[in-house]
C-alpha cells in the first residue's frame, strides 16, 4: 500500500479525498469501492480499505451466492434437533442424552494447490477452530479431496503435499480421522479440492456465540502472535481465478502450528467450562477483521480496538496488514473486567499468549441505525472508524447472470448406454477389473494408512467403511456417523440431479451404518460466478440440494462455498460436497460393510436399471463423459435408509455396503476383501447392467441364516424392493447369469484394488 501514508488515519483521509487507493489489488470492484466511500462519507483509510475487502470478498461475503443459499433456510424441514441453523461458525444439533453435535465442512482448495501441506493442514486448523468457538471439543475430522490424474506430474506434486498436511496437524491434534473420500480427474489438475470437515461435542447448555455484548466487557486476543503470512488470503487467493502466476502467491498461505491449536483448545475449553468468556470467535479468513467486525455486529454494535497491542512476529507490520493477516491458532474472546484476572491466568497456566486489545462499547440509536461503530487506534491515532454491520452483514449482493450453457444438450444427448459393453464373460471381468483398480474407486489406503483413525478411543468404524462413527461420551453408548460424498461427472451432466445424488449417496453411507441421517452441511466447489454458464450449475446445484433436504426432513446447518476453482478458462466439474450427520442410539448394533460370516445371504435391496451416465465404468474403461445421471428417487432413498437402520437394531444384518460408483460388481468386491471371504452371487438381470449399473438408492446386505424372512419381511414393510441373490463363502467373487460366470479370486481382486495408488504414488 506504498500508494498511500504509512499511517493513513481518518483525519488524513478526509482531507484527501483524491488520493489513489490500490482497491483493484486487494480484489474489489470500483462500485464496490465507492460503495464504501458512500458509507463512510469519505475516502476509506488503507486500514478500513483493508476490512472491505477481505470482508467483502467473494470468500467471506458470499457475494454471488446469497441469493441463492438462502433457500436453505426458505424450505428448511422443521426439524426440532436444530439447535444452531445457518450464520455462526458452524450448526449445532441436539443428539439425545441432553448432549449436542457440531459439525461443518469448509475449502481450503487455492492455498493448497499453491502450498500443499501448509494448505491442507491450515484447512484442518482453520474447521477445527470452527468447531470449538461453539463451546465444543472437537473429536474427529474428515476430508474430501479431488485432484488431476493420478499419473500427472503436478498431481505427485500436490497429493503427498496435501496428505502430509492433514496427517501432521489432525495427528498432532490428536484428532481421528474417521473417513472422507478421494476422487481424479483433469479438471482438477490445476485446481485441487481440499473440503476439511470436523465434528465437535457438548452439552446444550455450552453452546457459544459469535457476539459481543456487554458495553465495558474486554476483548482479548489470545493465541499465537500475527505475522506476515496469510496476508490476503482471503480477498486476494481463495476469492479469484487462478492463473500461472499462482504459484508466487505463496505468501498469502497460512502457517500453522498444530501443537500451539492443541494448547489453545485445551485452554479454551476451561475458559468455557468456567463460564469466563460472553463472546467468542475465532481468527480465519480476514483475520482480525473478520473477528472484530462479527463480534461487533453479533453484539451491541460497537467496539473500541488499539491495533497496537496486538502482539506481532515482525514489528515491521503496518495496521492494515495486522488486520489482513491471517496467522493461524489464534481467537478472540470478550470478557466481562470481573472475571480478566481468571482468564488471563488460565491462559498462562496453557502457555497462551493473551492480550486485552479493546473493549465494547454502547453506541448512540444514530450510530446503531448506520450499522455500529467500530474505532481502531493505532499508538493514538484513529486509523478506523466505520460500521461494523456493513462489512460483515451489508456487503454486496449480486444477482450474477446464469444460463444453461448451449453445450448443455450435446453433452446429455451422448448416452453413455451407447458406448461398447464387453461381448464376453472374459471381457466382462477384466472391465471390471480394471473398474475395480481405477484411482479415486480403487482402495485409498496409501492415503488413509497415514492418518491416525482410533486416537481418542471412541472411534467405532472408520475408512474404508462407508462413513466414519464416533460414540459421543465415554459414559453413552450413542454416537454419531458422518459421510461426505461427491460426484463432479453427475453434477456436470445435470447440476440439479448430480447434487441430489451426492446428497443421496452421503445419506445412503450414513444409513448404512445402522445410524438415521439428522443434518447437512455442504461445501461448494465451483468455477468463475461471473461465468453465466458456472452459474447456473450453482443455482441448480443449491435447488437440488434445498429441495432434496426438504423433501428428507435433514436441514442445512451451515457449509462453504468455494468458487473461481478453474485455471484460465477452464473450470473444474461443479463439485458440491455433501456431509451428512446421523445418529445411532447404540454404536455396538452398527453395520460395517466386510463380509466375513461363511454362509451369510446376501440380499440386494432397491431397483437396477440400465443406467451409466457419468459412471466409473463409461469413465473408467471409454474416457466418457455424456448422458443423463441415474434417477434420483429421495422416497427410496427414505424408505431404503430405514430398512438399512431397522435391520442394524433388530440384528437381521450381519453387515450392509452401500452400492455407488462401480455399482454392484465393485461393492461385492469391496466387501468380500474387506471380510478376507468370497461371495457367489446369481444376478438375474442383464449381467452388465446388474455389475456396472450405477442405480441410486440401493444396497447390498449380509443376513445370517435363519434371518432371510425377516429382512425380506422389514423390506415390504417399507415397499423397498429385495432380492436374495447369493452366499458369502469361497475365496472367489463368482457372478452367476444365465449365459455363463465370471469368476474372480480374491487375491487377484486385492490385486487390481491395492495397487493402483501404491503402484502410482508409492515412492513419493
């Protein structure tokens, strides 16, 4: 900001009014610019300038995408579990024994791409402290990853990167990682996906708030000391279009330091527990402005902050980089002046840096009526005084042109059902094969075996099952399962459908586990919003995900939304991540999806129909991208996840797979290798269709003897189609038809699906 005095203060500013601010450089618009000028009555100062534009970013505003979010809360089911909806850090649900969840999803995609470790593991920092400003202990965290081909260059460069970066900072945390997912493809070779999600328990009555009441009450900052990284972050590398110059942003990537979080957790929680803080919120994305703005909004509108005492690496920093910078482990909390000397204590007894940096303050009705008042001073001086509420409520609101794109109908017209199928059963298994082995459907234990997936002890099922399950407290037997799917090739061929599908497949893997799926977060990963094309894969993908959560009673309790993810022109396949949370009243009835009991029967639940558009096998084996997506039918997907949690409760099941990319023939594999037994099945239907169908709300499950009437019984009850279809025994997967077999050993199906990321990654 050479552009302007090195202390620019409000007196300066409103006698010259002319000078040159570097708004463009920061990512603001010149309407957007002079919107602020029209709020202030005046030039904004570069510290106030600072506060716009990371707080008005496409990042931390949702500028392009409010309007079509809020039907989120517009058709949200009733729902009396919500306890925390849309707005805070992160949503709050009620999960019986008087204790509550909290769980979000959030993208720390463009930091990751240009530095992979310290992107992914500043992600996980950044949605555990999320968690824990809502007064809850954080206990496990998830990831849903996306990048370019597994055999590409940069891929090697950014996976192992991004991997280390979550394993070192959830290990250190010692946080389990209970499950999540990895997906390839060219789109992403450019632009990986890095979605964190963590979950967080409490009691009801320890839930915290964003806010600052309270006038005379302090506000600390406490944690670790700011610095220069991360300047920008927000405004600058998450909230435009990456370019080759991308990788001289590195600057702007946050350090974090997992062993400080682990400090600050501990000590924030005994501050909670001794009812020592009104207010909290943590520092992410804009850092403290982000922090100062929403505390001073959520509460009586004002605020007064010496940016002085805000304790520094480099001394060197000027205000408005104090205010962008984006240091990790660091939160800030508003204190009654009774209860200071106890937290600051506490605070030392963890090793916690904590400084008082201002105070609450009333404000007049006029200066209410404009929003608050938010005053920063720097060794005297007033470098800020604006409203609070119009940086972090009143920001701009763009209803961005969408149309579906021209190429729209070429792209569904190229069925997928026209491509080759294999003419013989020899054909048919190496397909399936080579389906089974295909990064992204293939085993991801190259990426998981790195992550620490039973720390804490209260990890119930955990990868590769088809979503993670904690039990909540050590004296309950309930507990929580969570799932995160996507599906780029769905959402590309029908945004509205593909999301469904997504939200269907999460809810399916979480119904799978015996538990009853409860909540939603999301996380939205798209192209450019000024790109009228990009934005209409949103607004359909977000009324896909309204409608669906509507129509199954599960409301969104918060997410993220990541846009400009595209390199040049070239977008990545709208990807939108969704989390389901459900609750199971006893983790010891859970299902996992190994088939490990010799002459268990094996039953297939739901319809198969002919149906490949954007499945593994059209991708896997032909390049192809076309067609329409399978039907989505939500009252199956209702009525299938009871049978699913009915037949966990009772007993029936012995174990359940969820049937998704690859589609039956991959699920039968998955589950015969990870029960070290094979399965002989018979399949009625055309064998192709009955292997590589990727038909949505179905399954398979394994019923002990003796129990084949009940699950057939419980089945009808729902009006879930069932049909037996074979016995688990062997050391083969043996599919039956009526013109012959394809027999496959088990080791030669461990094979194709442990080799292939190993073979591709192993020495990175």
């Amino acid at each position: 900001m050479s552009e302007v005095p090195r202390l620019d203060t409000v007196a300066v500013a409103q006698n010259s009014p002319d000078t040159p601010q570097p708004y463009a450089e920061l990512g603001m618009a010149k309407d957007e610019y002079e919107r602020v000028r029209e709020i202030l009555g005046r030039r904004p100062t570069s510290a106030e300038l600072a506060i716009y534009s990371v707080m008005w970013s496409e990042h931390c505003s949702y500028k392009s995408s409010k309007v079509h979010l809020r039907q989120f809360g517009e058709k949200a089911p009733h729902s009396d579990a919500l306890l925390v909806g849309m707005g805070e850090n992160a949503g709050v649900v009620d999960v019986g024994d008087g204790r509550a969840v909290t769980f979000k999803i959030e993208s720390h995609n463009h930091p990751s791409y240009v530095e992979p470790h310290q992107g992914a593991a500043t992600g996980v920092g950044g949605i555990v402290r999320d968690i824990l400003t809502m007064g809850a202990r954080p206990v496990a965290v998830m990831d849903a990853l996306r990048f370019g081909p597994a055999d590409a260059d940069d891929t090697k460069r950014v996976l192992p990167g991004v991997v280390s970066g979550i394993s070192f900072y959830g290990n250190c945390l010692g946080l389990p990682n209970i499950g999540g997912e990895i997906g390839f493809g060219t789109g992403y070779l450019g632009n990986p996906l890095v979605n964190a999600l963590c979950v967080g328990v409490m009691k009801h009555e320890d839930i915290k708030l964003a806010q600052a009441p309270g006038p005379g009450n302090k506000v600390v900052l406490f944690g670790s000391t700011t610095g220069p990284d991360g300047i920008g972050g927000a405004s600058v590398l998450a909230s435009a279009t990456f370019d080759d110059e991308s990788h001289a942003k590195r600057p702007s990537v946050q350090v974090g330091d997992p062993f400080m979080e682990k400090l600050l957790i501990e000590c924030s929680l005994e501050l909670f527990a001794k009812d020592l803080v009104v207010g909290i919120q943590d520092l992410g994305a804009a850092g403290v402005s982000c922090a100062t703005t929403e505390l001073a909004a959520g509460g009586t509108g004002g605020m007064d902050i010496r940016l002085d005492r805000v304790p520094l690496r480099d001394p060197r920093l000027t205000p408005e980089e104090i205010l962008m910078s984006e240091s990790q482990e660091r939160m800030m909390a508003i204190v009654e002046p009774a209860k200071m000397d106890e937290f600051l204590a506490i605070c030392e007894k963890w090793q916690i840096l904590a400084t008082e940096i201002g105070e609450v303050t009333d404000v007049t009705p006029e200066e209410a009526e404009r929003g608050g008042r938010l005053v920063m001073t720097w060794h005297g001086e007033t470098v800020v005084d604006m409203p609070p509420r119009t940086a972090s409520d009143e920001g701009p609101v763009y209803e961005r042109p969408y149309a579906r794109p021209e190429s729209q109908d070429a792209l569904q017209a190229d069925d997928a059902a026209d491509l080759p199928r294999p003419a013989t059963d020899a054909e048919l298994r190496g397909q399936l094969l080579r389906v089974l082995g295909a990064p992204g459907v293939g085993d991801p234990t190259w990426v998981t075996q790195q992550y620490d997936s039973y720390v804490r002890g209260d990890t119930v099922v955990s990868n590769p099952h088809d979503a993670g399950m904690i039990r909540i407290a050590d004296d309950s037997h309930r507990g929580v399962a969570l799932s995160t799917d996507g599906n780029g090739r769905y959402t590309r061929l029908d945004p509205y459908a593909g999301t469904q599908l997504a939200y269907a497949e999460a809810y399916r893997n979480v119904a799978a586990t015996g538990a009853r799926p409860l909540a939603v977060t999301n996380c939205l990963n798209f192209g450019s919003p000024e790109d009228p094309g990009v934005m209409w894969q949103f607004a359909e993908s977000t009324r896909g995900l309204a409608d669906a959560c509507k129509a199954l009673g599960t409301p969104v309790t918060g997410g993220n939304v990541s846009f400009y993810n595209q390199t040049g022109d070239v977008a990545i396949n709208p990807t939108p991540v969704i989390g389901v949370l459900g609750v199971i009243d006893d983790v010891r009835t859970r299902l996992k999806t190994a088939f490990s009991e010799e002459g268990a029967r094996v039953f297939l639940l739901g319809e198969t129909r002919p149906e490949f558009g954007g499945s593994a096998w059209a991708d896997t084996v032909h390049g192809h991208l076309g067609g329409l997506p399978p039907r989505v039918d939500l009252t199956a997907e209702a009525a299938l996840g009871e049978v699913l949690a009915e037949a966990a409760e009772s007993g029936l099941a012995a174990a359940a797979h969820d049937l998704s990319d690859g589609g039956l023939g991959v699920a039968l594999a998955e589950s015969a290798l990870r029960g070290g037994t094979g399965v002989r099945v018979t399949v009625s239907a055309d064998v192709f269709t009955a292997l590589f169908s990727e038909s949505g709300a179905r399954a398979i499950v394994a019923v002990a003897p003796g129990g084949e009437e009940g699950l057939v019984a419980l089945a009808a009850r729902h009006g879930v189609p069932v049909e037996q279809i074979g016995t688990v025994g062997g050391d083969a997967l043996v599919v039956s038809h009526g013109g012959g077999a394809v027999e496959v050993p088990l080791a030669e199906l461990r094979e194709a699906y442990e080799s292939a990321l190993p073979t591709l990654l192993g020495d990175l």
